[in-house]
C-alpha cells in the first residue's frame, strides 16, 4: 500500500499556503493538491506547477467573477506552487491528500 491515497487524508492547508510560493512535498509519498482560486484580472488564469513544468491552467477572458480549481499529482520531493498569469489570485480553498 503506497500508492496515492493509501492511507492518506485530504488536509485544508488554506491557511499555510500563499499563492506564488512554491512548497516541496517531504512527506515521503506522493500527494494530490487541489487549488480553488478566483483572478482579480479580467483576462488572466492561474497555473499550477509542479518541478518547473506547467500541469494545468484556468482562466477567463471576461470581467466575470469565476470560480476555478487546478490539481495534480506532486511526487515525493517534488516542489509544487500555484500563482496568477497577471493580477493576482484569491485563494478561496488549497488542500492536499497527504
């Protein structure tokens, strides 16, 4: 049993994340992490990025006030971040299976 979510729980880490900062998962196993953020720019999209490689993007191209939600997959020792193309995010809920 070590596969993603064996023995593993999703975790709200909301208040000990901040956008644009990139966290290294340690945890020895690799984890999932679920970002939901809305933009502050009319044309802009988030980009969730784990070691360096761009593994998804959400935006709009409008003044609507969107909700999105990116995930992936962060291997062991991976590092892992989500930020804004331009304007800025706000973060409404970032957990993590760990």
């Amino acid at each position: 049993g070590s596969g993603v979510g064996y023995g593993q729980t999703w975790t709200d880490v909301s208040g000990s994340r901040v956008v644009g900062t990139p966290y290294t998962n340690s945890t020895g196993k690799p984890i999932m992490v679920a970002v939901s953020f809305q933009l502050t720019a009319s044309t802009a999209y988030g980009i969730l990025v784990v070691n360096g490689v761009t593994i998804g993007q959400a935006g709009k191209a409008g003044a609507n006030a969107d909700r999105y939600m990116l995930s992936a997959t962060v291997p062991n020792g991976a590092t892992y971040s989500c930020s804004a193309s331009t304007g800025t995010i706000s973060m409404t809920n970032w957990t993590e299976l760990r």
